[in-house]
C-alpha cells in the first residue's frame, strides 16, 4: 500500500465531515419540513445536497485511491475557491461556506471599517439582490483559502495523482 501523502488526508478529512455535516442539515431540513418550505427551498436544499454529496465523495475516492483523481482535486478547488469570497456590493450579497470561518473583511458604508468575523460552524449559501441597500463589504475565509491552496498544492505533486 502506498503511503498517503499527510497533506491529502488532513484536508479530505475536514472535507469530509464537513460535507457530512452539510448533508445532514440539508437532508433534515428538506425531509423534516417538505409540507412547510417553499419549492424555491427545495430545490436550494437539493443543490446543497448534490454539491456537498459530490464534495464527500470525491474525498472518499482521494483516500480510497479511487477514481480519477484530477477531477476529484479539481472539483475540490472550485468548491472551496467559491467559498472563499463574501460581498456585498450595493445591494448584491454573496456568500457561500460550509465548515470553520475566519474571516477578515473590510466595510465601507458610512466609514471605512475593518473587522474579523468567525463562526466555529457554518452552512451557508446566499445569493441576494436587494435595490435599497447601499455599501460594500468583502471578506475573505482564511480556513477556504488554506484548503484553496492544499488542494492546488495536492494536484500540482503529480506523483499523488
């Protein structure tokens, strides 16, 4: 048996438990509350669950040596470059994170402000336009930005592959 490059299993570990985490929330919600949510929920609760299924997955076939694993590191980089960003641009909010968030941002409103927001866990998606809202902010997730550059790091080691 090869040996497993340390790096891979760390951040398929996170990735799994993260998606399994994700998987039961979205799986609860949707199944526990189908008669009380909107469709426009579950059809959002059903794209979460593929998206983080596919994520738990392809950290399965990373450990088990399965599959092919370029796709695998490469949809793991798209998932968690998507996660690293959080704005707010006049009205036009964007968020996406699954997991631990440290996150440095900067809000221009009234003032310029800087700040850290932190969550030890959190299962977010939002995609929002709201015409009445003024301001910017960005932020940026430090744990998605690390986990962003291990798995570049993973796929550019081309003996792992």
């Amino acid at each position: 048996m090869k040996s497993k490059n340390k790096l891979l299993v760390l951040v398929s570990a996170y990735s799994i438990i993260a998606s399994v985490i994700v998987l039961l929330y979205y799986l609860k919600n949707t199944l526990l509350s189908f008669n009380q949510i909107s469709l426009g929920s579950i059809i959002i609760n059903v794209l979460m669950i593929l998206i983080f299924g596919a994520l738990f997955l392809s950290n399965i076939y990373l450990l088990a040596d399965k599959g092919n694993k370029k796709i695998s590191l490469k949809y793991n980089i798209v998932i968690y470059l998507l996660q690293i960003f959080h704005i707010n641009i006049l009205g036009f909010i964007y968020e996406f994170s699954s997991g631990i968030e440290i996150i440095p941002y900067f809000l221009i409103k009234n003032k310029l402000n800087f700040g850290v927001k932190y969550d030890l866990w959190n299962i977010l998606l939002t995609l929002y336009y709201r015409n009445n809202m003024n301001g910017f902010l960005i932020g940026l997730n430090l744990i998605s930005i690390l986990l962003f550059i291990s798995y570049i790091r993973i796929y550019k080691r081309k003996k792992f592959l």
